[in-house]
C-alpha cells in the first residue's frame, strides 16, 4: 500500500512541476524504431519522464507493442498483428526501417516486445500505453491489459489512452485512463469556437486529457440551403486551459510537440506533459 500511495504522489508531484513532462512517443519514433525495447532505453537515457507506448493484440491475445494496421509498414512480416502469436511476432525484425539510416547495431534487429516484457523491464518507469488494435475486441482489450498490469503490478504507473472511445469505455474499473478523446475535443472546440465552458460528462477524482497542442478540424456551418464546411485549427490557449481546470483536478498532455517554441508555449500553457518524438532533441528545451 504504501509502494503503490508513493508512486501516486509521484504522479501528483511531476505534475505540479514548472516544466512539462516529456513523454517519448512510440518510446521515441524519430530516434529509434518505435514501439522497440532500444528506442525505450534510448528514450529513458535521453531523461524522458514518461514512455508512450502503442498496443494491439496478438492472435493468442497477448498484448503487444506495435502501431499501424499492417505489419509490412515496419516489419519484416506482412498482414495484422492479431495473425500471428506472440512468439511469432518476438521474431519479426522492427527496425527493417532504419536499416540505412547509420543507427548503432543496439538500436536494430529488435523485435515486436509484449507489454509484459517492457512493464517487466523496466519496473519503476511510468507509461501511456495507447490502444491502437483495430480489431480487437475492446472488453477482450481491458480484460487482457488488466491481467498484465496486475502481474506485473504496474496500476500506479500507468495510464491508458485511444483515439477510439470504445477502448476507453470498455476498460475495467481500477485502470488509470484519459478522459475520451472526442469529449476532449468536443470540450476544446466548444471553447475555442463559442467561449462556452462545457463541464466533464462524469465524475472522477482526476481528469487526464491528452490532445494535439494544435489540432486541424473542419467547422460545418449549417444553413437555411445546405451547409458550409471550413478548416480551422483548434489551439489550447489560456482560455481553454483555465475552462479545463476549473472543471475539477485537470491533468494536460499537449500532443505534437517537437519544437523548442512548442515546448514553451506549453510550459507558459502550465502543461503537465508534452508528447515528444525525439526525446534526445527535446533534451535541450528544458530549463
């Protein structure tokens, strides 16, 4: 009990920090192939506070780390990750992608780890673990990321996300969680658009919100003949930000944050973390 409080306080405690959090995307998607036990280590060297890391589920329901649909867009191998076990997926090579780019030998030949592997690993580092499984039935998704978050008793150090509601509201209770992303959107474009402050749609004794420092959208007009459509870019400023944390203990991680100038908008913004590809780059924003 008292492992799990000081962990917590660990969170509180990071989050109440003058500089935001870096949170390594994909474990550091521009340094190292992502989603790979050597990008996480880079990552972890290059002093991220935070690893994000992205989850599908194999065909033996074990879940694992890799992001696109299709395993031939970073893999030796070809088709969906819930094709192939978990064994058979240890043996694909992840970095076929970086073979030219004159990375050290440590940082190739990795493989497609599991989520146990990586939690085990490394057994004091904190995750965002991102649900990108398209197909994976999202009950099936909490049950599986539930059992491996208990084995390797990791619920204090972790939080999950999605772009996808489903996976968010079908989690058990017990797992740490964003607030969903289209209700995060929705809140932002409400008070970016109309300067109205839309209150959180359920209770909770934190509110984590993860969301593109700057996102494009398209705003659809309606009219008496039809209906007009026009981009936009939706920007946390301070209005928004105060709207967020007047609605209860508000946690912001800006997404997309790879400039220097990015990083301190952020930090003037109050963010609690910022999701960085290059985490040996973003080195050098911190002050």
């Amino acid at each position: 009990m008292r492992k799990i409080l000081s962990v917590s306080l660990l969170f509180l405690a990071s989050a109440a920090s003058a500089n935001p959090e870096i949170v390594a995307h994909r474990g550091g998607t521009a340094d190292a192939p992502e989603n790979t036990l050597p990008a996480i280590k880079l990552a972890l060297e290059n002093k991220a506070d935070i690893v994000w890391i992205t989850v599908q589920l194999s065909r033996d329901g074990v879940p694992v780390l890799y992001r696109p649909a299709d395993l031939k867009a970073l893999t030796s191998l070809q088709g969906k990750v819930s094709q192939f076990t978990a064994e058979e997926l240890a043996k694909a090579d992840a970095s076929v992608k970086w073979k030219e780019k004159g990375l050290p030998e440590s940082l190739l030949n990795a493989s497609i780890p599991t989520l146990k592997s990586v939690l085990t690993t490394w057994p004091d580092a904190r995750f965002f673990i991102d649900i990108k499984s398209p197909d994976a039935d999202p009950a099936t998704m909490g049950n599986k990321l539930l059992n491996v978050l208990k084995e390797t008793n990791s619920l204090n150090r972790v939080r999950v996300y999605s772009t996808e509601d489903r996976y968010i509201e079908a989690l058990p209770a017990g797992i740490p969680r964003f607030v969903t992303r289209s209700e995060t959107r929705t809140r932002l474009a409400t008070v970016s658009l109309s300067h109205e402050c839309l209150p959180p749609s359920q209770k909770m004794d934190d509110y984590w919100y993860g969301l593109e420092l700057n996102r494009k959208v398209e705003v659809v007009e309606k009219f008496t003949l039809g209906e007009g459509v026009s981009p936009a870019t939706l920007t946390w400023d301070k209005e928004a930000v105060d709207c967020f944390r007047s609605q209860g203990n508000a946690h912001l991680i800006f997404i997309g944050v790879n400039t220097s100038e990015d990083y301190q908008k952020a930090r003037a913004l109050g963010a609690e973390g910022v999701l960085v590809d290059s985490p040996a780059s973003a080195k050098s924003w911190v002050k």
